[in-house]
C-alpha cells in the first residue's frame, strides 16, 4: 500500500513538473512574450539595390582610327627620311674633302669671281655710251611726268595709263641695252665660258657622287625603308580621304 502510494506521489510530481515547463515556455515564447517569440514580426529586410553595370568603352569611329594610323605612318615617314639625309649628308661632307672636289669647287669660285668682274668692267664701259646715257636720261622724264601726275589734282587713268606705259618701256629699253652690251664684251665672254666648263666639271663630280651614294649598301637600305614608309603613308592618307568622303 505504501509503494503503491510512493509512485502516485511521483507520478503527480512528474506531471506537475510537465505542467510547470509548459507554462514557462507559454510565458516566453508565446505571441505575448515581448519578443522571445520564434515568429518574427520586424519587417522584411530590404533587398540590396542593383549595381548598374560598368560603363563600356567607346568604340572610336573608323575614321578616327584611320587618322590614327596616318599620323603613325606620318611619324615614321619623316623619321626614316631624317636617317636618309643624315647619311647623305656625311657622305657628302666626306666626299667635299677630297682632292678632286676641293679642285673642282676651288675653280668654280674663281670663275664666278671672274665673271662678276668682267661684268662690272663692262658696264663702267657702257656707262660712258651715248645712247645709254640717252636711256638713262628717258627713264628718269618718264619717272618724274608718272609722279608728278599721280600728285596732281587731275590724275585720271586716261591721264597716268600712257605716263605707266612710258614708264615701263624705258625701263625695257635700258634692260636691252645693258643685256646687250654684256653679251657683246668679250671679258664678259670669255669669262662666261670658264664659267660653263667649271660649273659642268662640278656637276659631273656631283653626278659621280650620286651614283657612288647611291651603290652604298647603308644608303640603299635606308632609302628602301623610305620608299617603304612612303607607301604606308600613302595608303593610309588614302583611307582616311575616303573616311571623310564616305561621312
């Protein structure tokens, strides 16, 4: 009878003990607990707004790539020609120093100063000649009559066209002396002539220099790269002509 009593008595405290965490897990997880509840009544979060995309590049125009490209070719048009007179022009200062130029220009210099000479003597001979001191004397009248009647009140076009014309013919009239007395003096002849032989034994060194750049293996190389580079340029110029005449 008292065992029977014993599990009565812990039969009741187990169900009171039941009873009791129902109760408390009512008072803090219920829809009254102040918040301990599971059911979450705060509102949503907000999703993350959508980062645009990154902005993409550009594309350039075709033209303004062909402009692009013309100005490269451009560039390295001038380089290359650069390079080319810059051997050229060494070449050339090497060539001036040897015997066979230094003689050749040697005798270029005096017949250019021979010729100015008999020039000069020849027209202080002709200075002395009549009829160009007639000349003279006809292109200053028609000088001074052309001045004085553009500073007068009256100077109409019918009045300064003859004046300008005479003007003009005296002056034609002094040349045709002066060309004449030059051709016609012999020291002027002759000097000319010296002048003609030095001058075409000059040009044939120069000739001769040519042909000799022209067979050096660095030039030849540099000069190809010019023509090379002319090309492009061209081709390139041509492209951007027809951009701009497409647009």
């Amino acid at each position: 009878m008292r065992v029977h009593n014993s599990w009565t008595a812990v039969t009741a405290l187990m169900l009171g003990c039941c009873l009791a965490s129902v109760c408390l897990a009512a008072h803090y997880w219920g829809p009254n607990s102040g918040g301990h509840s599971h059911n979450n009544n705060n509102p949503p979060a907000t999703a993350p707004s959508a980062v645009p995309p990154p902005a993409q590049p550009a594309v350039p125009s075709q033209l303004s790539v062909d402009e692009a490209a013309q100005s490269a070719a451009a560039d390295e048009f001038a380089k290359d020609q650069q390079n080319l007179k810059a051997l050229a022009d060494a070449a050339w200062d090497k060539f001036q120093l040897t015997p066979e130029w230094a003689t050749a220009a040697a005798k270029l210099t005096s017949a250019k100063y021979d010729l100015d000479a008999a020039k000069a003597a020849a027209k202080e001979t002709l200075a002395n000649n009549p009829d160009y001191k007639d000349a003279l004397a006809a292109k200053k009248k028609a000088v001074d009559d052309l001045a004085a009647a553009k500073a007068g009140g009256d100077a109409t076009p019918e009045i300064l066209s003859p004046l300008a014309t005479a003007s003009l013919q005296a002056s034609i009239n002094i040349t045709k002396i002066e060309t004449e007395a030059l051709a016609n003096d012999t020291g002027v002849q002759s000097a000319s002539g010296k002048l003609e032989i030095a001058q075409h034994d000059a040009d044939m060194l120069k000739l001769k220099f040519q042909q000799t750049l022209s067979a050096d293996k660095q030039y030849a190389e540099a000069k190809a790269l010019v023509d090379a580079a002319r090309r492009r340029f061209d081709d390139a110029h041509a492209k951007v002509v027809s951009d701009s005449g497409s647009n």
